[in-house]
C-alpha cells in the first residue's frame, strides 16, 4: 500500500509522492518549506481531501522549521491564510489548520526547538488518526455489503491510499472485503479532466492486485443500468450537516443514476471531513480550476484556441440520493442531519 508523503523528523523536510506523474514515473518532492506545499496543495502534486489536510499541517511545522521573524502567532495566521486558499472545497484543510492552530495556542512561551516539536507530533498525530479511521471505517463499510460471491463496486477519482495517509476511504473499504476474503472488483471512471481514476486508482488497486476495470464517466449510465453492481462507493472533501456531500466533479451523476437503478450509493469518509458548521450543500465552496486542464491532454491542446470552457472540480450530490456515509465513528443513515449530529456527539463524551 503506497502513502502519498513521508515526514523525515531528522531533516525535517516532507517528501510528496507527485500524482501528476504517476503511473508513468514515481517521482518524489522534497519540500523544506511550507510554501513548496502550499505549491503541490494547489497544483495537485498532493491531492485528496485528507491528504492535502496532512499536508498543510507538516507545511506549519516547516513554516516553524525555517520561518523566522514575526511572533508565533502572527506567523502562523501568515501560514494559515496561504494553506486555506490553495483549495477550498475539501474542509480536511481547514481541520488540520485549526488542530495546529489549537496546539500552537496551547503552549506557553516556549524555545523554538519546543514548538517545533510539539507541532511535529501534533501533525504525527494527524496523519496517524487517518490512517487508523480509514482502516475501521474500512471494516465498517466491508460490513455493508455481506455475501459470498463477487462484488462489483463502481468508484469515482482516486479515494484511495493515494488520498489519504494510506489504505484509502472508499477504496478502504474495497481494501477491508478483499483482506476478508472477498471477491471484489472495482469500476473505475476515468475522471475527466484530472484522471485520477485512470491515473491513480488504476495504478494503486493494479499495485495491489485488486481487479479494476477502467471506464470513461461517459459510461457509468449503461454501468448502472446492466444491473449487476453491487454499489457506489466514492469519498468525500466536504459533508453537510444535512448530509449533502461534495466530491469530485461526475460523482453527482453517478449518485442520481444509481438511485435511478436501485444501486445503494455509499459514501465514505473520516469524521474529519463532516462539517457541521455548513448546514447544506449550498454553502459548499466549489473551486473552479483553470481552463488548460480540459483544453489540453497532457500538454497537448484538444480544444479550438479561445473557447470558453467551465471547470468546476466538485459537484455536491444531495443528502436524498446517499444511502449510508461511512466514518471511523459509525455509519450514518439518513436523515443524516439526526445521524451525523449524533456521530458528533458520541466522540465528545
Ligand atoms: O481534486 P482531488 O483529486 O483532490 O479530488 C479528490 C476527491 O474528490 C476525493 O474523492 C476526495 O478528496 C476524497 S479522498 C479520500
């Protein structure tokens, strides 16, 4: 199982697998500072909701490492403010920031090598709870889906390993049924225009001998419509406290037309991405990227020179069409404003 970044506490530096290469070549990036992740954030080096959450908090450490100058506190607002605005719509972000911003605030007038440290493990921790929430809300989610035969999944973009600090939510789960013996295959929408699901969730199930089979999103309607998948299961950068549930652009279509065709539509996240402070979908800010990512094929223009083009990078799928969200903490079902409100609650005590 690959993870998509390495800390090294000697030399205090990340390492980022880069996902705009792969699967042809794996080539790693090694950032010192916190703006080189502020970089890869936003040009998706790094990519994935809990991934890029990760990130931000080891790119506070770095801006601790090597910043210098102003008060801690007005550093960290510096640091704060540039990791919020390389991606808006995954709240993972967010979260990591006010964990670090929490520790940071938790310590007195302390030596540097102190805060450096504290914020290193806080970050440590971070990662390590993710993989942990992917591994049980893996097992919880295998359990949605009993019997003997072969399972047939179909996914969207990469909610895998490659996303996460490893293992993967949507694909944990397509991980927790193969280790239990499970017959599983996986469909793959190929994920215009960034191709995470040809790129990226082909490459890693490939690399872990779980059957997938590549599609373009132009084909998930006749997928769902032959009658034999088992399920939708895709991951998730925002959930509403309504349960609407922002993902990547295409998950939206998928989830109308597996309601359409009977097919339970899972979605799979850490607790981390539920955002009870933004009550529905509506309020979910969806980035738009640039044009030169659906006018172009690696580098090679498709697209008449001067054509207007949208490129949104989420859609929200309402809270109506989703059967059961996912997490570490329990499985949600509708009406999730009373699941999830109480998933909530059940942590603080
Ligand atoms: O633009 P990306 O590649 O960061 O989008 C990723 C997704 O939409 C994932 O499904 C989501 O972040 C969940 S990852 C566990």
């Amino acid at each position: 199982m690959v993870r998509p970044f390495r800390w090294d506490p000697e030399r205090k530096v990340l390492h980022l697998l880069d996902q705009r290469r792969l699967p042809s070549a794996e080539v790693w990036i090694e950032c010192a500072e916190a703006h080189q992740v502020g970089d890869a954030i936003r040009e998706m080096a790094i990519r994935g909701a809990p991934a890029i959450g990760i990130a931000a908090a080891y790119a506070v450490v770095l801006g601790f490492v090597r910043g210098g100058g102003k008060s801690p506190g007005s550093r960290f607002e510096d640091l704060a403010t540039a990791l919020l605005n390389t991606r808006p719509t995954a709240v993972n972000l967010r979260a990591a920031i006010a964990r670090m911003r929490a520790r940071l605030e938790s310590l007195a007038s302390v030596s540097t090598a102190e805060r450096v440290c504290t914020l290193e493990a806080e970050a440590d921790r971070i990662a390590a709870e993710d993989l942990e929430a992917n591994r049980c809300l893996g097992a919880l989610g295998a359990g949605l889906l009993p019997g003997e035969g072969p399972a047939r999944v179909l996914t969207h973009c990469n909610a895998g390993s490659l996303a996460t600090s490893g293992y993967g939510t949507a694909l944990g789960i397509v991980r927790a049924m193969a280790e239990s013996g499970r017959e599983v295959e996986v469909f793959a929408p190929e994920t215009r225009p960034f191709l995470q699901g040809a790129r990226l969730t082909a490459w890693e199930l490939m690399a872990d001998g779980i059957p997938v089979t590549l599609l373009t999103d132009g084909m998930v309607g006749s997928l769902l419509a032959g009658g034999d998948m088992d399920a939708v299961i895709v991951g998730a950068d925002r959930i509403a406290a309504n349960g609407d549930s922002a993902n990547k652009i295409g998950t939206y279509q998928a989830a109308v037309l597996a309601k359409e065709h009977g097919v339970p539509f899972v979605v799979a996240a850490p607790f981390s991405t539920v955002d009870l402070e933004t009550p529905t979908g509506a309020e979910i800010p969806i980035e738009e990227r640039r044009a030169e990512e659906i006018v172009e094929i690696a580098g090679t223009r498709i697209a008449p020179e001067g054509v207007p083009v949208w490129n949104p990078a989420f859609d929200v799928t309402p809270a109506r069409y989703i059967t059961a969200i996912v997490t570490e903490r329990g499985v949600a079902r509708p009406p999730f404003a009373d699941s999830l409100a109480r998933l909530a609650v059940v942590l603080r005590q």
